[in-house]
C-alpha cells in the first residue's frame, strides 16, 4: 500500500494504491455495492448509510450518511456518483457535508487474473478557508489516512482466502 498527501491552492489531494487479490469482476462487484462501504469504514468512524441505495452503484445516484467527525459530533454527509464507466473508475462527490469540497475517484486496473490495482485519488477542501486548515487541518488530513490506512488493513483480512 501507498498513501500519498499533497496540498496545492488549499486543496488537499491524497492518493492512495492497493493491489486487492482477486479479480476485476470481483473487485468492481464488490466496490460498486454501497452497502460493502459500511464493511471497510473503520468502527470508530460511526459510518452508516441513511437512505436505502440499490444494489449497484449508478451515475447519478446519491447516497446519504451519517460520520462520526468527533469524539460525541456526527455529521450528515450526501455524495452523488458523477462519473462511472464500467470496471474502470467511478467518482463521488459530496453535495452536502462536512468538507467545502470532496471529490474521491475510485480507479481499478487488472494487473493479473486474480490482482487488480485499485487506486482512491481524494481532492478535499476544508471548510473556513485559512481558519479550517489552522484548527482542523492536521486532524482531518491524520483522520483521512487513517480511513484509507484501515481500509487497506480491513480489505487485506476480509479479501484474502
């Protein structure tokens, strides 16, 4: 796994590279069920889906959440799947939420029979401009890789045979 996390115009962009173990019908099975999303959010996020999303993920569709942002503060955060060519990549965005801006393109390339690349490119924008980043930056930057960081841990134990 490689997670990578630049900032430029006070946009945030991480990049995050993990080979997955199986094929890319499966990967983009798996992926492509909103549902599974629950599955790999770490615990301590107190992550559910609140609307009730068909079994397969289309352009278009929005999926409403409740986060945890802080210890005992939750948030509601509605993303819309904008772009999705098929077993290639699909992108969220957030329409309401508790970022200024989430834009989180999910890429998937077959490097064998049974390994698929997947690579989550995330551009982020705190909110309050200078007063986000000088209040919220680190923690929120340490909170978006620790997501990815446990997605990878998750995802190894729940993948691999």
């Amino acid at each position: 796994m490689k997670i990578n996390l630049t900032k430029q115009s006070g946009i945030y962009t991480l990049t995050s590279e993990q080979v997955l173990p199986l094929s890319l019908e499966k990967a983009w099975e798996f992926f492509t069920f909103p549902a599974n999303l629950d599955k790999i959010t770490p615990p301590e996020m107190e992550f559910r889906i609140t609307n009730n999303p068909p079994a397969k993920t289309y352009k278009g569709q929005i999926i409403t959440y409740k986060i945890g942002i802080l210890p005992g503060i939750s948030s509601n955060w509605i993303t819309e799947i904008t772009h999705l060519e098929d077993k290639e990549f699909f992108v969220d965005e957030q329409r309401f939420g508790p970022y200024a801006m989430w834009h989180h393109e999910h890429h998937f390339k077959e490097i064998s029979a049974n390994e698929v690349m997947m690579t989550d490119i995330v551009n982020y924008k705190l909110p309050l401009g200078m007063l986000g980043n000088l209040v919220a930056g680190k923690l929120v930057n340490n909170k978006v890789k620790f997501i990815f960081e446990s997605r990878y841990k998750i995802l190894k134990k729940f993948l691999t045979p």
